[in-house]
C-alpha cells in the first residue's frame, strides 16, 4: 500500500504561483509513475501531468503545457507540481496518484483557487 499526501493548495489570484508537494509512505515510489489529476466543480477528474519512474519522461495536458512543471525526488519519496500563470479555470481540487501496474493510489487531493 502507498499513502499519499498532497500540500500547497490554496487561494491565488490570477497570473500567481502555487507548488504542490505529494508526499508517500508506506512504500517506496521509486519505482512508480506518478502524476497529477485535477477536478473541478461539476467536472470528471482529467488528467494534469505525469512523470516516469526516474524523472526522465514527462508528459503534461495541453491547458498546462509551459505553466506547470513536474518534478520528483525519490530520495524524499515526494512529487511536486510547480504552477504558474495560473488561470481561474484552473481552479480545482488536484490530486496525487501513484501507478505501477496493476496498482494505482489516490492521495485526498488539495485545492486551488484562482480568483480573476
């Protein structure tokens, strides 16, 4: 089993900065892909950006592509999600995961807000 906890949610106005912290125990996330989904009101939870194992491959929705940035340190067992420009439709509660195959784990999620 892998815990997660995510950090760094909060209020921001529009074109601001957050950096969100998704903290594991329980196992080591080495060896898993990790990522960031968001959801926002009213919508299904979609797909933010994701990183492999080593940090070597990234991959990000377009919404975000040049605005946020992925990054992990194994050694801290911690993910981190760096945003900027943010835009009040990226308002929403974002979530950790962790996946190796066949197993995936949900962090509780944290939430931004964006206000124009």
């Amino acid at each position: 089993q892998v815990q997660l906890v995510e950090s760094g949610g909060g209020s921001v106005q529009a074109g601001g900065s957050l950096r969100l912290s998704c903290v594991a125990s329980g196992r080591a996330i080495s060896t898993y892909t990790m990522g960031w989904f968001r959801q926002a009101p009213g919508k299904e939870r979609e797909f933010v950006a994701g990183i492999s194992w080593n940090g070597g491959i990234t991959s990000y929705a377009d919404s975000v592509k040049g605005r946020f940035t992925i990054s992990r340190d194994n050694m801290k067992s911690t993910v981190y999600m760096q945003m900027g420009n943010l835009r009040p439709d990226d308002t929403a509660v974002y979530y950790c995961h962790a996946l190796l195959v066949p197993n995936g784990y949900w962090g509780q999620g944290t939430r931004v807000t964006v206000s124009s």
